[in-house]
C-alpha cells in the first residue's frame, strides 16, 4: 500500500536526521517526516495549479505548529485544544518562511502553503533548527518549482567550541545562538543573539553553520533523485506586453534618474515625485488608445528599482541625498512620559519610536505554556507598528507577525545585557510603539529601549544600539555598495536586510535577509565593519542624552524588597489559610509574594512608595525573626496576671515580664505600672531551650538606682535573697501559666 523512501543525513558526531516520504499525506503535493531521535516533524507542501487573477507576487504561507500531544501534555485553557499560535510557534514559521520566499521563480504566483507539525518530541532537541530542512525537503519531493534546497542549522559557541544544533543543555552555556538558513552556495538568513562577540566570530559562527547546511542541500538533491521527483510543473502565471515594457524604460527611465538624484529626505515628497513621472505616462492613453495599468506599474516599478540601484553604484548617492555610510540625523530625549516608570522618544531620519518601560511584580511576569517550554519571563518586550506610522489610511488590527518578529530581535538585542535576578527584583515590560516609519523601526527600538531603561534606573550592564545594513549589487560588473542605516526604499528596492545591534564590546544580536544568490563572506565582513562604525556613532549620540542608568528608581515608581528567610518559617509567614500574609497585605497595601526556592523562602514584598514598603517588610520582619536573649523589642502587653504580664514582642510570640523585672524598686501590683494593650520596652533576658518560653525584663533597660547600705529596712531581703524569692514565686505559679503554653513561644 505504501511505497515508502528513505533518506539518512549522517551529521558526523553520531547523530543521524531521517527523511521519509510516501507514507503519512500522500494527497498533499509533497510530504516528508523528519526524524531525529524521538522527536519527528511532518511538513507537507500544497500549491495551487493557477495563481489567481492580477497576482504579481508570491503568496506564500508558512505554518509552524507544535502539538501538544508531542509531549505527553494537555493544552491549557478552557478548550483543551490548539488555539492561536504562540509567539514560538510564529518565530519559526518566520524563520521558514524567510529561508524559502526568496527562492521561488520570480514569475511563480501560485498560492503556496507550507505546513510544519511537530507530531513527537524529544525536550533536549530543538525543533526550530529543523523545521527549514523538513519544509525544504518537502519541496523538493514535489513538482513545485523551487530554486532550492536550503536547510536551516543552530550553531551555538560552548567553551569556545562551535557545536551544530546542540542540545537545550547545551545551549543555556552558549555565548553565540545563531540560526542560519542557506543553500549549498549561497546564505539566505541569520538570525540570533550573542553575548558581545567580535565581527571576526560572528563570521566564523557563518562558516561553520553553512559547512553544516552544505551536506543536508547534498542529501536533499539526492533524495528528490531518489523519488523521482526532479521535474517540475509547468506554469503560466505571467503574460507580458514587451512592446509596453519597452516604451515604459525608454520615455521613463531618465525622468526616474533625475527624481532619485534629486530627491529629499521626506519620503513623501519623493513617492509623489516618482507617481507624477508615472501618472504623466499614463496620461498620453484614453479610452480608445487603453493601456494595461497593472503592466505598466509593474513595469516602472523595475524602471524606479533601477533607477535607484544606479544612483547608488554610479553616483554614490542615495535616494535621500546621503553618502553610503552616512547616518540619518538623530534626536534623543529621555522621560517625555512624566506618569511612566521610565520613557523615551527615539529619532533617526522619519523613523520614531515611544517607547516605555512599566516594572511590577513576579505576578506580572510573562507565563510561558508552551508544547516545549513551560515558566515564565521577568523581561518581556512588545513592539507596535499602527498603520499612521507610515500614512497608510487603514484600520489598526492588532498585532501580526511581523510586529512579533521585530520585538522578539529587539528583545535578544537587549536581554543579555539586563541586569541578573539577584540585582533586578522586577517584572520589566519594555513596549516601543512605532510613531513614523522609513526603515529600521526595529533597531530604532532597540536604541529606544536602551534610553527608556535607564530613564527608568534599571541596571543595564552597558548601553545597547542597532542599524540596519542594505546593499545594492550589480552582478555583470561586480560592483557593491554597502549602506548603513538604510530606508524602508532601500530595503524594498535592495538586495540585503542586515540589522546588527550590540554594545560598545561585541555584537548582541542579528537578523539578515538576503534576496540575491551569491552574498560573498568579503562583503558580509565589509558590512559587519561598516555596521560597527555606525553603531558606535549612535552609542555616542545616545550617551549624550543618558550616558547610564538613573540612580534611583522615579518617586512614583513601585518599590520591591527582597528578603530570605528559613524555610520553616514560610508557614508562619502565611499562616492558616493564608490568613496572616492577607492581613498584612490588606493593612499596609502591600503586595507580597512567597516561594521556597533552593530550601528557603525568598520573599518579594511590593509596594507603591516607601512608607508602604516600610510597613510591611517591618512585619514580616517580626514574624520571621528568631529572638535571641540580648533583644529589645517594643512589645504590647497583652495579659496580666497576678505575678506579671505576658508581652507581645513579635506578631505571636509572647514573653514573660515577671513582677519582680518591672521596675529596680518593689512592685506591689502590676496594675500600679502595666495596662492591658500598653506599649512597653522590653528585652530578652533568657529562653528556655526545651519550651521555648521567654522571659523579659523592663528594669534592665532602666537606670538603676543608687542603693545605700543604710538605706536598707533591718528586715529588708539583699537583691540576690529578693531575686530567689520572686523565682520560687514564679515557679508557684507555673499552673496559672499553663493557659498560655498553646502560644507560639
């Protein structure tokens, strides 16, 4: 029933990657299950035998979906079933989907659907690095063109050693998590983050991953010869007029030129300088001499796409008048959000973010539930992008891909340089809402961030600064050009996307995109260099506005205390039914959070102010301290009784004052000094090790009296004679005090 292939990828360190085709969606136009180790990924490839009416690009769509039933778990939620995709699940499908649309014939139009599941899964392999093989090999065994195979890898540097999809041990002692998406000759994407590392290893980090990917391409090219599935669908998506496109480059092509280089920095004012060159040209046709108005913009598309590559490779200028290597100008301002906990307002060019900084609690923590990662996260990072930004007249629908993708590589730019949870107590929410947009909102977000933190006195390790690297080729001549901080044009109309952020130090993060086939590592170095040069000139416009973190936290900004106790005491600290951490919670406004963590209580207490603060580490403070003979507490009398009062030092723990430790001179009744609720300054004169009781004096803590031998009644007892007395008079009355033993001493 089944004709089933096989193809075994021998990765060279005893680890193997199976492919399989034929037995699992056999209707689907290709299929494969990946399989390494126990965990298994199905990807299957669908594509529709027309592309629809006025289609002039790819429509290509890249799910990746983990099920929970990989695991052994149940999916959280009401449902019980896979819902939205979770931001991981987004991540790599963009990851996929970067690698592939590239490579799909520049005429195909067809709607394309790839689909990944993760249908079993080992916790120590990490499917992401996997997924771009499985959609690639998918390809492959269909008719589908495509100019590939790619595969995906992970390289991670552990002990200065370079190891190709490590394990998820492996990678929390990494200094480099780089995913890489390439072809046997060419690299395609880069995406991962780095703890301050030099160009140099960054591009030895390349190297290593494309060795990598060179063998899997091998492998796949092999297995399509294998299932016979080397020749692909023939297609027609694309009837062109010639004679049009011709005319189009010979009456438009100068004009175009000439609006490039003499273009402004308003990109407005540049796009209707390029649509009244196009509107002209449509002008000279009527109703009865038609033109195809989707050709003719598709043409002069090409024509502006030029005419812009030409302006850079001839002329060394760019569509906004600047050189190469130039920076757009850039204004910095810290705390325009006076109400927030931290704020700033980031400028370069028409690109502008807002961007806040909110702190809370560990209850304000992100919760992660996902198929292979359960927890939570202290730092989280939200990037928006609302259509204004760019004066597009649409409704503002929520968050997409997109904007998740670009928070996510503003988050790993910043993350490793926050401060550890020993010195950060906080929840920190970092959301950097796009105003205006030209290119490079993501790394505009990341220099936002930076100032944002500080302004809100968060201990970032060191300033963190992004740009964003173009390049424009021309394969008959060989001639480049490198851009630096490149426009949302020049994106569109280039042949790279190389965003770089770091430190002064090394490289935190990256994100590439390549369009062209052929990115040399001569030309990805000269970008690296080129990309620190404008890094640095951003960190020092930066750290002219806000050079390091605040001091102190802003007076409105809520404070957190943390403290340890002994882990017996956590009980205490509740107490029954949680009845003694509300009360104090419920008195002072306080929010406290307990755990046991490594054998003890780490205690979190949080609160709006100080004199909040205050209150409630006080009594927390009392409830876990153990007495110890020598303290001095300001303690409530709570009874008295004939031979004493018993004193409330801390919250349920009470001592005895005996009668003879009120005062240095004789007390005839306790009621002549002491009162039921009175405040009175005690101090621990001894415990009792089996019973714990406590005893307490008032008098130490008085000046004691001159006494004079004369001064003495004939039959009046010396001190020591009187002190033993009133010793067997409390053990008299050891019955009376029976009633209190159900206290905690």
């Amino acid at each position: 029933m089944f004709t089933v292939k096989e193809k075994i990828i021998d990765l060279g360190d005893g680890r193997t990657i199976t492919l399989e085709t034929g037995r699992l969606a056999r209707q689907a136009d290709g299929s494969v299950l990946l399989k390494m180790g126990k965990t298994m990924l199905l990807a299957t490839v669908v594509s529709a035998k027309e592309a629809k009416e006025d289609t002039d690009f790819m429509p290509l769509s890249v799910e990746y979906k983990e099920k929970y039933a990989s695991t052994g778990r149940f999916p959280g939620g009401f449902l019980k079933r896979e819902a939205r995709p979770s931001d991981y699940e987004i991540l790599v499908s963009r990851l996929v989907d970067r690698a592939l649309r590239p490579l799909f014939p520049d005429d195909f139009h067809a709607e394309t659907f790839v689909t990944i599941s993760l249908v079993s899964a080992d916790l120590e392999i990490i499917p992401d690095a996997l997924a771009g093989l499985a959609a690639s090999a998918a390809l492959a065994v269909s008719d589908i063109p495509f100019n590939g195979p790619i595969s995906e890898v992970r390289v991670a540097r552990i002990d200065n050693k370079f190891v190709v999809n490590p394990t998820a041990t492996q990678l929390r002692d990494a200094d480099i998590d780089l995913m890489v998406g390439a072809t046997y000759e060419n690299i395609m994407m880069v995406e991962g983050e780095m703890k301050e590392v030099s160009e140099e290893e960054m591009i030895e980090a390349l190297k290593v991953a494309h060795d990598a990917i060179k063998i899997m391409c091998k492998a796949q090219i092999e297995f399509a010869q294998e299932v016979g599935s080397t020749v692909k669908r023939t297609y027609c998506h694309e009837v062109n007029d010639e004679d049009l496109r011709k005319k189009i480059w010979d009456e438009t092509y100068n004009k175009c030129y000439q609006a490039a280089k003499s273009s402004t920095a308003d990109k407005h004012k540049r796009i209707d300088s390029f649509e009244t060159i196009i509107t002209e040209f449509l002008a000279q046709y009527t109703e009865e001499n038609p033109v195809n108005k989707t050709f003719a913009k598709r043409y002069y598309h090409d024509v502006m796409k030029e005419a812009a590559r030409r302006l850079v490779l001839d002329d060394n200028i760019r569509l906004d008048g600047r050189k190469p290597d130039e920076i757009r100008p850039i204004v910095c301002e810290i705390d325009p959000l006076p109400a927030t906990h931290g704020s700033s307002l980031f400028t370069r060019g028409e690109t502008q973010s807002l961007t806040t900084v909110t702190l809370g609690t560990k209850l304000d923590e992100k919760i992660i539930d996902d198929v292979l990662n359960k927890g939570s996260e202290k730092f989280t990072l939200h990037y928006n992008f609302p259509p204004f930004a760019t004066g597009e007249a649409k409704p503002y629908r929520g968050t997409g891909r997109r904007e998740i993708g670009h928070g996510n590589l503003a988050l790993r730019a910043l993350k490793n340089m926050m401060p550890s949870d020993d010195e950060n107590p906080y929840a920190i929410r970092v959301v950097s809402d796009i105003l205006e947009s030209n290119g490079s909102s993501s790394m505009a977000t990341v220099c936002a961030g930076t100032l944002a933190l500080m302004d809100a006195g968060v201990k970032l390790k060191k300033p963190v600064s992004g740009i964003a690297m173009g390049l424009i080729t021309d394969k008959k001549t060989g001639k480049y050009a490198v851009l630096s901080d490149i426009l949302g044009d020049e994106d569109h109309l280039g042949d790279m996307d190389f965003k770089v952020t770091g430190t002064r130090d090394g490289i935190t993060a990256t994100q590439m995109d390549i369009k062209i086939d052929g990115l040399s590592f001569e030309i990805l170095t000269k970008a690296l260099n080129q990309a620190k040069a404008g890094r640095m000139h951003i960190l020092n416009i930066m750290t002219q506005t806000i050079a390091e973190p605040r001091p102190e936290l802003k007076p409105h900004a809520p404070r957190i205390e943390m403290l340890s106790i002994p882990k017996e005491l956590i009980g205490a600290l509740i107490g029954p039914g949680g009845k003694v951490i509300q009360e104090i919670q419920r008195v002072t406004g306080a929010t406290i959070i307990v755990e046991e963590i490594d054998g003890h209580g780490d205690v979190n207490i949080f609160g709006e102010n100080a004199e909040v603060i205050t209150a409630a580490l006080d009594w927390v403070k009392k409830i876990v301290t153990v007495p110890e003979v020598g303290q001095i507490y300001k303690g409530k009398v709570k009874t008295i009784v004939q031979f004493g009062a018993f004193v409330e030092i801390l919250p349920n723990k009470d001592g005895l004052l005996h009668i003879s430790e009120i005062d240095w001179k004789k007390t005839a009744a306790v009621e002549d000094v002491l009162k039921e609720g009175q405040e009175v300054e005690v101090k621990i004169i001894e415990i009792d090790q089996k019973t714990g009781k406590i005893k307490l004096s008032r008098k130490e803590l008085l000046p004691r009296p001159p006494r004079q031998e004369n001064d003495r009644k004939p039959n009046e007892p010396r001190n020591d004679n009187d002190n033993r007395h009133h010793d067997n008079d409390h053990r008299r009355h050891d019955n009376d005090n029976r009633h209190h033993d159900n206290r905690d001493n």
